[in-house]
C-alpha cells in the first residue's frame, strides 16, 4: 500500500463548476500538507500548503485537512479553464521537512469552456 | 534570479550507456533533490542532499549515483541505462523554513 493515495482520474468538469481533489494517506507522523499544480511538459509549483489540520484559503483555492480521518482535500471554486492540470497532493513529516516529499499519483483535471 | 534549471531537455539513451543529468539552482537552496515521474505513479523521491558533500538515498535509488561538491549543483548519474529508467526526471531545491521546493522544467529521458 502506497503511503499517499490520490485518485489519478482523469477528471473533466464545466467551467464554472466547483471541484474537490483528495488524498488519503497512512502515514500519521505526516504534518506538512501541499497541493502542487502541474501544466503539461512543465515542472510542479506549489499551490497550497497547510501545517497540521484545518482549512487555508487563497482565493477560489481551499484546502483542508482532516488528520483524524488522514484525509486530504483541495476545492477549487468558479473553475476556469486555466485550472487544466495535474494536481498533486505531497506530505513530509516534521523530521524530514520539505526536503522530502511524499506524493499522490496526481489528479489530471480538464475544465472544460 | 534562472531559479532551478535542468539539463538537457530530452535525451535518448541505449541500454547499457551512461549519462549524467545536469541540475543547478541559484537561489543558495541548501536542499535539492532528484524525482522521477511516471504515469500513475506521481513523483517517487530518488536521492536528495542536505548540503554540499551530503546526500541520501530516497524511495527508489537504485540505478542511479548523485554528489554535490557545491551548493549549486546537483548531477544525476545513470552508470547503466536500462528501459525501466525511461521516464521524466525533475530536480528540485529548497531551504529549511521553506514551505515548498522550487521544481526545474524536467529532463525527458527514453532508454531503448
């Protein structure tokens, strides 16, 4: 069993059309949360980081963490087609920090105009 | 600031020859990082360093060698290429404090 598990899709939605990604993952030592956000042919950027639980928001982007349930979920609102992309969820433990990462498969979205 | 740049682009390789991919960062990153990327495996950590002169092994690091004599450079070495190494390679750094790691653009990799 993968420690990070991400549904990879893909998953194609209308714009405008509220989106929710997830990740489960089985590691409870985890404490730092990232959503990062990879165009086609491009490098991953950092989207949404969240320490431990509860919810950050940036604009139509929210994340949230359930650590109780070791649950994971990233909301994008008002979607736009400049949303296509592969989100990937990635955790690190406390000792390790960001220098490693653990990932999700990734989610392929597609809004469609 | 070119932030992390990776080199080269795309790369053809034949079974058993070797090649070194390039990383550099100029943003004084102690942290970097080497990842492969495969279709529906996402980004699986292969060695990362700590600092010049320190590295460590990540989730899958056989096959592959890395040293960093400085700051700024990070190399990936294949000694023996084989077809299971055929995938997008991507290096990242970062620093303690930091919340992220910065991604370089990738180096495509197809090992016939």
């Amino acid at each position: 069993q993968k420690e990070v598990e991400q549904d990879p899709g893909p998953l194609s939605v209308p714009e405008g059309a509220i989106v929710s990604l997830n990740c489960t993952y089985s590691n409870s030592a985890f404490q730092y949360f990232m959503w990062y956000r990879q165009y086609s042919r491009k490098g991953p950027e950092l989207l949404m980081y969240t320490y431990s639980s509860g919810n950050k928001e940036d604009g139509r982007f929210t994340a949230q963490v359930d650590k109780s349930s070791k649950y994971i979920s990233l909301f994008i609102r008002d979607s736009q087609p400049s949303d296509s992309a592969t989100y990937l969820c990635a955790m690190s433990s406390a000792i390790q920090g960001a220098q490693k990462l653990v990932f999700g498969q990734g989610t392929r979205l597609t809004i469609n105009p | 600031n070119a932030g992390v740049t990776q080199t080269p682009k795309f790369q053809v390789l034949k079974t058993g020859q070797s090649m070194t991919l390039q990383c550099a960062q100029d943003m004084n990153h102690e942290y970097m990082s080497w990842y492969r990327q495969d279709p529906g495996m996402g980004l699986r950590l292969i060695h990362y360093s700590v600092g010049a002169g320190i590295t460590d092994q990540g989730e899958v690091p056989n096959g592959y060698n890395v040293s960093r004599s400085t700051t700024e450079d990070f190399p990936l070495r294949l000694l023996s290429a084989a077809p299971s190494q055929t995938s997008v390679y991507f290096c990242a750094s970062s620093s303690p404090g930091l919340e992220t790691q910065y991604f370089g653009p990738g180096t495509r990799l197809l090992v016939l």
